[in-house]
C-alpha cells in the first residue's frame, strides 16, 4: 500500500434537470493506491456510479480533478482520455453490457481490437486471442468461447464482463455494483474472482451498496450527501 | 480494426441492413439500365442518321429540287482539294407517291427515292440492309428484269435459276454456320433457301404431296422485263416477335405499281396526259434501314427513270421573252467522305464552291430560287433537331430517375439512424473502451459505403444482365401479354422508330453510377454516424 496511483481531488458533478440543478457530487477527494481494494458505497442514487465514472475518464466533472499516476486525467485531449479508458482503467457494469451480435471471445477482444489498428491487430491477433483465451479459461468460461452473451447465465456474463475489462491489462479495475444483479451464491462467486484477481496485485476500486460485498475489500469508503465520510481507513 | 470487424458484424447481423442494400441495388440498377438504354437510344439514332445520309447533304427543302447537280459533282470531284477528301456524291430524287400489290391489291402511301444504286451503296449504309443482295449476292438490280421462279430437281426439291443458286452458294462459302443454320426458310413455299420465291405453275406441288420422281422441272426467269424496285421491308415482310422478318404474301420478283405526282420546275402539277403517271415494277429486293418510319413507306428506284416520269429530266420550255433550258433536277445529292476528314470543315470548303458555282448559273435558269437555296449541311446539322430531343429527353429522363434514386439515400438514413438508435449501448460500450468519437463515426460510415459497395455492385449487375437481355425481356412480356389477353409490349417499333431495344451498357456509365451509388450511401449514413459519435457513454450504459 505505498504510492497512490489514483487521486481524486475536490470533485463536483452536477445534472440540470429543467430548472432544477441536482448536485451530486459536492467535493469528493478520494485516494487509492496500487494493488488496494477499494469499496465505495452509499445508498442508491446518492451519486457512486456518477463518481466511478469520473474517477474511470468515462465522465467529466464540473470542477475538480483526477490524476492518474501524477498526470490530470482532465488536463488531456480527448484522444488521450479515450487512450485511458483503452488501456488503464477496466470498466465492469452492473448490467454486463457486452455485445450481442459478438461471442464471447469477440466481446472480450473488444478492447483489445479497439486498441490495435488493422496492421496492428493482424500482426499480434495470436498473442491477444491467447491472451483473451487465457483469461476466460481462468474465469472458467474456457469452453464457452464460441456461446453469445444470450446463451450465458448472469454469472457467466458477468465474468465475460470481467475478462473483457483485463483484456488490454489494466492498471485499474472499476466495477459497478458487479454482482447487482445477480443471485447471492452467484455474486458471491463473483467478489470471489475480483478478489482472486486483487491478491494477484490488481487495483480494484468497486462500487455496492451492499456491506456483505463490501466486506471484500481492503478498506470501505462511504458516499453519502455528496461527499466521502471516512476517506481514510 | 474494430471499426472494420464490427462494420462487417453488423452488416451480417443486422437484416434491416439487408433493406438498404436492396434500396441501394435497386436504385443504381434502375438508373444504369435508364442511362443504359439512352444512351443507346441515342447512339442509335447518330448512327442511323449518318448511316441513312452519309456525310453531306446538299438539298433546297423543294419537291422540284434544283438544277446543275451533276455539273456540281463533277467539277468538286476534280477539284484538288475537295477531290480528294470526296469519296462518294450521288444524286436522290426523293418524292411521293402510291404502292399498289397487284396480288392482293392493297395500296399504300409510300416515300419514293431515286437512286443510283451503286453510288448509293457507297455513300451511305443502304446497301447493308438490303435482304436478298445478302444472301444472293450480286442480284440485286433495279435495271429491267424478269421473275426468277423455281423449278424441281429429280429429287423434287424446289431450284432457283442456276444464277441465284450460284449466287446463294457463294453466300453460303463465306457466312458463318449459325447464319445459315438461321436464314430463314420460307413458310409459303418450302424453297431451302432464304426468300420468298414463286414456283412455275408446272413445279409447283401443295404442300403433303410427294414430288419424289416426278419429272424434273427447270427453274426459269418468267414473265416480262420490268425495272426492279426495292421496298421498305415493313411494307412487304411480317415482322415476327422474334425480330425476323417472314416473306409470306409478296415473293422475289412480283410486280408492284407506283403511282407518281410530277411537277414542273416552277412547282405546277404536271398537266400531262390523263391522271397521275403510273408505272409497274418489280420487287427486286427489300431493304431494312432499322428506322420503321422508312422502312415502312420507302419504295426505291432507279435515279433515271424516277427523273424522266417526274419531269426532272432536260427540258425546254417557250415563254413570252422567248423559250430557254430548263436543266435536269434532283431533290438532294449525298456525299460520302474519305475515312479522317472532318464533316464541318469539308462543308465549308463546299460550300464556297458552291456559291461561286451557283452565282455562275443561277442567270441561265428561270427558277434561280431553287438554286440559291440550297444548302449544305452535315448528318449531325441536318439530324440536328431530332438527336437534340432525343439528347434532352436522355437528360431528362437520367435527371428524373436520378432524384427518385435519392429516395435510396433517406432509406439508408432511417435505417442507419433506426441502427444507431437500436445499438445505443453497443456504441456506449465500445465507448467505454476507449473507442474514439471519429472512431465510432467511421464504422456507421464504413457500414455505409458497405451497404452501398454491395447494393450498387448487385445493382450494377442486375442492370447490365437486364440491359443485356432486354429485348427478351420485352418479348416474354410480349408473350405473357398475350396469354392474358393484355398488351406489354413496352417497346413499340413503330412508336420508336427502332426494332430493337439498345442493349450496351458503356462502362463509364457503370462506373459512374456505381461510385456515386456508394458516395449517396455513404451520404445517407452521415447522419447516423453523427450522431453516433455524439453518444455519451455514461448516459446510454446508465440503464439495462
Ligand atoms: N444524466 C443525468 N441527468 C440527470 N440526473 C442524473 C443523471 N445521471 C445521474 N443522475 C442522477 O444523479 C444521481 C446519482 O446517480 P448515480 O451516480 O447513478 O447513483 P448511484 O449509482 O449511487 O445509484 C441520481 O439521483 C440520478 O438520478
Ligand atoms: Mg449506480
């Protein structure tokens, strides 16, 4: 737990809605440090996906900012952000979210395709298929490859989901509320791969409301007001 | 590379896609198969015109014509310059007139043109369409003839004179085996040789009665010597749908009757004798020009003889100042170029020597008027009013069905934007993966030039196959037409003035029409893509 690899500083995110303006990010400053398993949580709507999103390039904040590494994730262009999300942070949703015109192994190599120009792509295409192939054999989905997101369970999806966001190793894992939507034993199953994935040195920051989930990780921060009540553990 | 891959993905997956390259398909094929068509229309019509006139064309727009025409051509020909660029002119005596059949005693109105028959040959295409000259090569004449009627061999199979036999024989070396295998066989009389030809009354046997051993009979030239005339094949021949011609009522060498209406050279109706001169002649042969109009009312005969019974021959006349020449006539003299001389420029030269020409005649005739105003004038100047309709309604038509086509292209923009609509998420997810705004744009653009790669390639084909077979098409509409008592037929000859439908596709237009049949779909997909690239990815993943 040495140097923070992530830091969020002084975060505001409003939405307006018609004439009212719905503050709900209020100053969020948040650390995390590389290898930790960060929990966020807070009642519904209280505003953690909002900050996930932020904290992944995926949004931006009103005021405020994220550095990844030292550098300000906002400062950039936004080729530089779209870079980001290629190829540090690893997004996991609540709802899979894969494609379902792709098979597995497809949805997994997403990244990896969006990352690769054609020339690219061509020339390592066996490196990242065994790559891909690898980690799905790991999530045990390894005889699944050629199955489309619709012949899946939500497990099975959502380990799809997992390994699609490793695909291009990320130095960040963010995730969701990843077991949302899943049955306990099912969820259970799922913080179970997330922290198998965390001891093997993965920074995981990942988004519940549910403390049982929660308890998984290395330290829990609470949203709630717009604002993180217990920063440090 | 996932641009390409999920471009590709969604052009399998998605069957609405499939919509817009049907739209795409349909829209490049109709609009190549317009072009297509006339563009033939009007190839066909330039070469026609050309084929019908030759180069040049001198004519005064009179039914008298004018005077001094062979002096004209004479001294042209030997003309250093002129001489050499000229490789044909001939006088046409062109006036009307009245067929009548003998046999069957139909009359019909008919456009007669005198002509030399061999100078006509080589100043325009006339003797390209003439029926018999081709497969009886060299018997073709408009000089005074008999009827070649057919006799019977000891197998009792029908014989042509051993002239014609020869002459067919000759043909028979130098064709091709399908043309042979093709020539049609009459239906009247079962002579196995192109043409209508009548048996003698000895030789002739009906049709079931075995003539197996009977007594030879020789074939002969019958009857009285008359001047040959050629007729339009639409006069004397059934077209059948096939496009051939069957020469069923009126064989090779019956007679026909022309009625003439001669004027003087002052344009008065001739005052001569009682009534309109008439004059029998024979069916030499039968000519196609492919122009219905012609073909259809066109009777030709000789320069000469059109000349004297229309009173354009020298004549003299007596008047209060005293009587005068009045020099022989022709209503048009065509001239045929050497290969490499340009139309205009000869036209100029010519007609410089023509105004001199004529300003040294025109105080030795009393109709000076006939002389100055004649004009020279290309095929192109003469044919000019006709090709620029038929060169507008090509613009017109490729303009209109150009706009209908762009139907295609908001097809393609509700479908793409209804894709983008439907693959919101999809588009946030990639998003979320660091799939760039352009990125994200160029797939639904790249889908687009698919849709229209495909489509308009299809369509090219289907276009250039249809063009192809079009007047099969035609035909089998024809047909099935008739089953239901129904009239397709779509192309009319008569109303066309060609027989046939063009069937040439030119490759540039196909080029054409397929690149901007991909640019429109690509165009069509613009919009989509925009609005694609703008998808926020937190907003379209927030919910399932
Ligand atoms: N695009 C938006 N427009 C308006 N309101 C939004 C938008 N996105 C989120 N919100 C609101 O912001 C609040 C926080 O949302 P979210 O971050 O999704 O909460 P959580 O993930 O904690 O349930 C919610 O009340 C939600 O309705
Ligand atoms: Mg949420």
């Amino acid at each position: 737990m040495s140097d923070v690899i992530l830091q969020a500083a002084g975060l505001h995110k409003s939405y307006v809605m018609g004439r009212t303006t719905l503050d709900v990010l209020k100053g969020v400053s948040l650390g995390v440090h590389r290898g930790e398993f960060v929990a966020i949580m807070g009642s519904s709507g209280c505003g953690k996906s909002t900050l996930l999103h932020l904290l992944g390039a995926l949004d931006v904040p009103d005021r405020g900012t994220v550095k990844f590494d030292g550098t300000d994730v906002f400062g950039g262009s936004n080729a530089q952000r779209d870079r980001l999300r290629n190829r540090t942070f690893g997004f996991v949703f609540q709802f899979y979210h894969l494609l379902p015109e792709l098979n597995v192994l497809e949805n997994t190599l997403i990244p990896c395709m969006v990352g690769h120009s054609v020339a690219g792509w061509l020339g390592r295409r066996a490196d990242l298929r065994r790559h891909a192939t690898d980690l799905l054999g790991r999530l045990g989905l390894g005889d699944r490859l050629r199955h489309r997101p619709n012949e899946l369970s939500g497990g099975e999806r959502q380990r799809v989901a997992i390994a699609r966001a490793l695909a291009n190793r990320p130095q960040v894992l963010l995730a969701d509320e990843p077991t949302g939507n899943l049955d306990a034993a099912t969820g259970c199953e799922i913080m179970g791969v997330l922290t198998e994935l965390n001891r093997a040195g993965q920074t995981v920051v990942m988004v519940t409301h549910d403390p049982q989930v929660a308890a998984s990780a290395h330290r829990i921060v609470t949203l709630s007001d717009g604002r993180i009540r217990n920063p440090k553990a | 590379m996932y641009k390409l891959f999920l471009c590709l993905r969604y052009l399998r997956r998605r069957r609405i896609a499939f919509f817009s390259v049907a739209a795409v398909c349909l829209c490049t094929a109709m609009v190549l198969i317009v072009v297509s068509v006339m563009n033939g229309f009007l190839q066909m019509v330039r070469d026609r015109s050309r084929g019908m006139l030759g180069d040049l064309i001198m004519e005064n727009q009179s039914l008298q014509g004018f005077p001094y025409y062979q002096d004209f051509i004479d001294q042209v020909k030997h003309d250093p310059e002129l001489g050499q660029r000229i490789y044909e002119a001939t006088p046409l005596i062109i006036s009307y007139g009245v067929i009548r059949f003998p046999s069957d005693q139909i009359t019909k109105p008919a456009q007669v043109l005198g002509i030399r028959f061999d100078e006509t040959c080589r100043v325009n295409d006339f003797g390209k369409g003439l029926f018999y000259e081709k497969y009886y090569p060299g018997t073709t004449t408009l000089k005074p003839q008999k009827e070649p009627r057919l006799g019977r061999d000891e197998k009792g199979q029908y014989v042509l004179p051993t002239y014609l036999e020869a002459a067919r024989s000759r043909w028979e070396k130098s064709a091709p085996p399908d043309e042979i295998a093709k020539a049609w066989r009459s239906k009247a009389v079962p002579y196995a040789g192109p043409g209508a030809y009548l048996p003698l009354p000895d030789a002739y046997a009906p049709s079931g009665v075995d003539t197996t051993g009977l007594e030879p009979v020789a074939p002969a030239y019958d009857g009285p010597e008359l001047p040959g005339a050629i007729i339009g094949t639409d006069m004397v021949a059934k077209r059948l749908p096939t496009g051939e011609y069957e020469r069923e009522y009126y064989s090779r060498g019956s007679t026909i009757t022309l009625t003439f209406v001669p004027f003087t050279d002052t344009g008065k109706p001739l005052e001569s004798g009682t009534g309109m001169p008439s004059k029998v002649f024979r069916y030499a042969d039968d000519c196609r020009t492919g122009v219905y109009d012609i073909d259809s009312m066109s009777v030709y005969v000789d320069f000469d003889l059109l000349q004297d019974v229309l009173n354009m021959k020298e004549d003299k006349y007596t008047g209060e100042q005293g009587g005068g020449v009045i020099p022989a006539r022709t209503t048009q003299v065509q001239i045929k170029l050497n290969a490499g001389y340009d139309p205009r420029a000869t036209r100029d030269l010519l007609q410089k020597q023509w105004d001199e020409f004529f300003m040294s005649r025109i105080h030795s005739v009393r109709t000076p008027d006939l002389l100055r105003r004649v004009e020279i004038r290309t095929w192109e100047e003469k044919q000019a009013k006709y090709i620029a309709a038929v060169e507008k309604e090509k613009y017109l038509v490729t303009t209109l069905f150009g706009v209908i086509s762009v139907v295609a292209v908001f097809l393609v923009v509700c479908i793409f934007y209804m894709i983008v609509q439907q693959k919101t998420r999809d588009i946030g997810i990639i998003k979320s993966v660091g799939a760039t705004a352009l990125g994200v744009a160029q797939i639904f653009l790249a889908y687009g030039a698919a849709v229209g790669i495909v489509g308009g390639g299809i369509g090219t084909i289907i276009a250039v196959y249809f063009v192809k077979y079009i007047n099969e098409f035609q035909h089998g509409l024809e047909r099935l037409g008739r089953v239901f008592h129904m009239d397709l037929q779509v192309w009319n000859p008569e109303v066309y003035a060609f027989d046939r439908i063009p069937n040439q596709v030119q490759v540039w237009d196909a080029v054409i029409i397929y690149a901007v049949a991909v640019l429109m779909a690509v165009a069509g997909s613009v919009i989509a893509a925009v609005k694609a690239a703008r998808i926020w990815p937190v907003e379209a993943l927030r919910y399932e």
